[in-house]
C-alpha cells in the first residue's frame, strides 16, 4: 500500500514538473528563434551596408580621378615653372608669398609657349610698378633679421636708391658682397668652417639649411643659380656670351663690365631676400 501511495505522489509531482520543463524548454527555443532572427537582421543590415558603400565609391571614383588629374596638372605646372626660371635666370623668394600665383602661372606658360622673355617681364613689373614701391617695401622689412646688421642695412638703402634711378652700376657691386657676408656670418653661427675666399661653399651651406629647413624649394632654384651663374668661372662665363648672368667674379674682379642691367639688379635685390629665411 505504501508503494502505491508513493508512485502516486510521484504521479502527481511529474505532472506538476513537466509543464514546467516544456515551458523551459519552449522559452529556450523561442530566445535562440530571436537571435536567428537578430542575426538575420545583422546580416540584412550589413548587406544593404556594403550595397550602399559600394555604391558610394562607385560615386566617388570620378570625383578621385578629377582630383589624381588636377595633382597631375599641378605637378606639370610645377615642372615647366621650375624649368623656365632656372632657364631665364630667377628664382624664388619670400616677397613672391603673397603675390596671387596665377599671375606667376600665367608668366610661366607664356614662358613655355615661346615667350621667353615673360618671366623677366614678370618680375620687373612685379617689383618696379609704381617707382618699385613693391621692391622698397620688401627692403624695408629685413632690418629685423639679425644678419641685415645696420651697416648692411645702409649700403642696401643705398644700392636701392641708386636701382630706382638706373644706376645699376653702383646697386650690383654694392650688393654683392651683402650677399657674400651674410653667408659668411651664417657658416659661423652653425660654426661651419669655411675658407674665406670660398664664396661659392658658403653660399651653398645656406641653401642646405634652407633645405633642412623645408624650404627645398627655394633652395634647389637658388642652388642651380649659384652654381650656374653666380659663382661660375669667368673663363666659362666668357665662352657662353649670356648676357643675362649675374657673375660675382666677373663684376668684382673687373673683368666683366657688361653687367649693369635693371634685371641683375634686382636679382641681387632678391637673392638678399632669399637670406632673410636663414
């Protein structure tokens, strides 16, 4: 009789219990059916992503290549510029900052087009418009850099003077060796010994730490300048019969009298302002 009465609370205990379990039981499936369907969703989602993001970039490739052409265009420009200064004796300097670089531009193409001499025009009309106001402004500012001494300051106010009436005679020797010295106090502020006599290395020193600078640049152009103009042998200079040279040797050793031109002026003008990054 106990037996009996016991498998009956057994009965009565498992039919209680197994609601219970089959309740578990469906709840479960019904969480792992919401996570189907979430990750369904998730996959749904992530899809319409990637359509959406393909097709953006299929959007954006003319746009990427409108923008690789321009860089291409800008990189030939840059090219012919750099080809026609070095080629007509210029190069660049701070007070060309703040000039709008198409007018730049448009000398240069004209330049590659066959005009030769537009660079040239460029810069005079640049700096001489108005009794050369752009070029006296520029001048005036350098007073600050500790290589424009006082001294130095005068004999350029003076080559300035003598520039503005013609005088072009007096403005090129006079300012040479500005150039020369302030080169020379720059090597030994680095503490870079170099020969006295050796104008050229120090002028080359400058552009190298115009270079280290960031100012690769400027420092290329004026580089190829020294090096092909500035400091080459008369003997050289002679045999190119180039009357655009500005030579340091042949004006101040008097043996090259066929200097004095507006255009070598004012290139003296800016090679001094091409030291006022130093």
């Amino acid at each position: 009789m106990k037996d009996k009465n016991q498998n009956l609370n057994d009965l009565f205990r498992s039919a209680i219990i197994l609601p219970n379990i089959y309740k578990n039981i469906a709840d479960s499936f019904n969480q792992i059916s919401a996570t189907i369907l979430e990750t369904q969703k998730a996959v749904f989602n992530m899809a319409n992503y990637l359509d959406n993001f393909n097709k953006a970039i299929q959007a954006m490739v003319p746009d990427i290549s409108k923008i690789i052409d321009f860089a291409e265009s800008i990189k030939k420009l840059r090219e012919i510029e750099k080809r026609a200064l070095i080629e007509s004796g210029w190069f660049i300097c701070p007070s060309l900052d703040p000039v709008p670089y198409h007018y730049i531009r448009n000398a240069v193409i004209q330049y590659d087009k066959g005009r030769k001499g537009s660079v040239t025009v460029f810069m005079k009309s640049l700096y001489g418009d108005k009794d050369w106001e752009y070029l006296d402004k520029v001048v005036n500012g350098w007073s600050t850099n500790k290589f424009f001494t006082k001294q130095r300051v005068k004999i350029i106010k003076d080559a300035l003077h003598a520039h503005k009436n013609g005088q072009y005679t007096l403005s090129i020797p006079a300012l040479l060796p500005i150039i020369e010295g302030i080169c020379g106090d720059f090597c030994k502020t680095q503490n870079i010994h170099v020969n006295d006599s050796a104008s050229s290395q120090k002028a080359k020193n400058a552009m190298q730490k115009l270079k280290t600078d960031g100012k690769e640049y400027v420092s290329e152009l004026v580089l190829e300048f020294i090096e092909n103009q500035l400091y080459i042998n008369t003997g050289n200079l002679r045999a190119l019969r180039n009357k655009r040279f500005l030579n340091r040797h042949g004006i101040l050793h008097g043996s090259y009298s066929g200097y004095a031109d507006c255009a070598r002026s004012l290139r003296c003008f800016l090679l001094l302002d091409v030291l006022t990054l130093l």
